[in-house]
C-alpha cells in the first residue's frame, strides 16, 4: 500500500492554499490530540500517529520553499495516467446502401453528400429570413419612433403618459386630474432645478422639471 501524501493526510487538494491547509491541520489537530484519550488505550496510541502525521505535513505544507521541494516528488497526476491508444478508423465514412443493391461510386457520392447540401440550404434559408426580419423590425421602428417633443410652455400643464419607447407629455388643462406644471425644459440629460421632478421623454433629448398642479 503506497504512503499517504500530505495532502491526503490532512484531507486537502494539491492545489490549496495555505490557509485551507492551516484550518485542515488545526481541526485535526483539536479532533485528535491525545490528551483527549486515556492513557495506554488503542485511541490514545492513534491520536499520538495522526497527530504526529498531521504535524510533519503541515510542517512541509505550511512553508512555501518545502511545499515546493515536495511536490516535486510527488508524481504528476496528468503524466501518471497512460496515454489511450489510438487506433486509424478504418471505416468508410460513406453510407451503406441498401441491402442487395450494389451503386456507382459517383452515386455514393450524392449520399454522403446529400446531408451537408441539405445543412447548407436551410441555413441559407434562415439566413434570409432572419435578414428580412430584421429589414422590416428597421422600417417598423422607423415609422414607430417618436419625434422630437415641442417646447412646453412654463407653467402649461402635461400629463405623463407612458409609450413604447418612453415617457411622453400630452398638454392638459391645469385643472385635469394628475396633472403636473411644467416649470422649465432642459436638454437631457442637464439636471432639473432644485424642488422639481426630473421626467426625460422618449426623444431622449429632452427632460421636463414638473411640480405640483394648482
């Protein structure tokens, strides 16, 4: 049976860092120290060996230039696996025709062929579709976009209504329910004035400052 390493005495990877192995070795450390055994028993005896263990492992682990100097020595997990032999495949990548019936080889062909042809077309297929899609998604949003918003008047009222693509003003009558005075018009994204509430609209160039209605 070959000799437990380090690290699989203290129960950690080859790749931990210092501080998982101080914690691995401390609660070894507490679990099996053997002042917790009685005297002479067969636990106190294995406490006395793990504990001796732990503390040679973590002597080697815990410094740098000795972890280094060890896993030197130990055998490289990668290289230690035997390489798979590989074998030539022999086999005709072409597809087998029916049973009984014997082809030209320029038939054979067409078959092995068939199926990257046929990949080929439907994605060209998608490829167009996806293209004019896209061409129509473009003309629709060019049509949908809202325009630039007009100049508010300050003090008109607007009430804020929500679009597609953002908040809109619609001009209202102060006296409409919900509605908001417009105390000034800003370039977004300039903030608003102080005890106004910034609404950018869906120009996304312009940003109204509202405060209560009369």
């Amino acid at each position: 049976m070959a000799e437990r390493s380090h690290y699989e005495t203290l129960g950690v990877a080859r790749n931990a860092d210092r501080e998982t192995i101080r914690r691995a070795y401390l609660a070894i450390a507490r679990a099996t120290h053997p002042d917790r055994q009685s005297a002479g028993s067969v636990q106190r005896s294995d406490a006395e060996s793990r504990i001796r263990a732990a503390n040679a492992a973590w002597n080697t682990l815990g410094d740098q230039a000795k972890r280094q100097e060890y896993d030197r020595t130990l055998p490289d997990p990668v290289r230690s696996q035997a390489p798979k032999p590989t074998q030539p495949n022999l086999t005709d990548s072409r597809p087998a025709p029916p049973s009984g019936i014997v082809v030209s080889a320029q038939t054979a062909s067409l078959w092995k062929w068939a199926p990257v042809a046929a990949g080929v077309l439907i994605g060209l297929v998608l490829l167009i579709g996806s293209a004019y899609a896209t061409s129509q998604d473009s003309s629709s949003t060019g049509t949908t976009m809202p325009a630039t918003a007009a100049r508010y008047t300050p003090g008109s009222c607007v009430v804020i209504l929500a679009g597609d693509f953002g908040k809109n003003a619609q001009p209202v009558d102060c006296t409409q329910r919900f509605s908001s005075t417009v105390n000034s018009q800003v370039d977004s994204p300039r903030p608003c004035p102080p005890l106004t509430v910034a609404v950018p609209l869906a120009d996304g160039k312009t940003t109204l400052c509202l405060v209560g209605a009369p």
